[in-house]
C-alpha cells in the first residue's frame, strides 16, 4: 500500500468520522428542540388553563350571590303563597256562609204600599 492510499484512507476514515460526529450533533439537536416545542406547548396549556381557572372563579363569584337572592326571594314567595291560600280559604267559608243566609223568603220581599190619591189621565199622558 502506497502512502497515497493510506493517506486517501486516512482521509476517508477521518470524514467518516466527522460526518458521524455531524450526524450525532444533528440528532441531539432535533431531540432538544422536540423537547423544547412540547415544553412550549405544555407551558401554553398551563397558562390557559390558569386563565380559565381565574375566569371560572370569577363567575362562580358572581353566580353565587344571585343564587341566594333568587333562594330568599323563592322562600318570601312561597310565604306569602301560603298566606294567600289561608285568606282564600277563610274568603270561602265567609262566602258559603253568605250564600247559605242569603236565601230569599217572602217574608223578605217588600210589599207596594196602597195608593191613596186620585189618579188622573192628564197626569199619565204628562208622565210619558
């Protein structure tokens, strides 16, 4: 083997070398940046889900003093429901009692009252 060829060897060898080195770097690099996207994403994800969170709380915080209203005003309501029920009933009875002594007789009926004086036929015919 001459010294040209164990240089073109030599030489070939090296560059396999480097390109093996080339290529090792390479990977290394895609694998950081993989790493570094998924923790991009997962820091995106993180931040909205603590801005749903905040939002959530909020109409929570909202929704929780109209809840006790419309509670308290239902319960006002179904008093007054029950109030109005034990005036109808006492409106009821009042009212079949009245019903019942309203029951007419003829001793309750007026009678005309006889009339005493003269009729005349010009005081009729001014009448009409």
């Amino acid at each position: 083997m001459s010294k040209e060829e164990f240089e073109q060897r030599w030489a070939k060898k090296s560059l396999r070398e480097m390109l093996s080195t080339a290529k090792e770097h390479v990977d290394k690099l895609e694998e950081s940046m993989n790493d570094a996207k998924e923790d991009s994403m997962q820091e995106l994800l993180d931040s909205q889900r603590k801005k749903l969170i905040e939002r959530n709380d909020t109409l929570e915080a909202m929704v929780k003093p109209l809840k006790e209203e419309t509670m308290a005003t239902m319960m006002a309501l179904s008093t007054r429901i029950e109030e109005l029920k034990g005036e109808l009933a006492l409106c009821q009875v009042a009212v079949g009692k009245g019903v019942a002594s309203a029951a007419l007789s003829y001793e309750d009926v007026l009678k005309p009252k006889e009339f005493v004086r003269t009729r005349s036929a010009c005081d009729v015919d001014n009448f009409l």
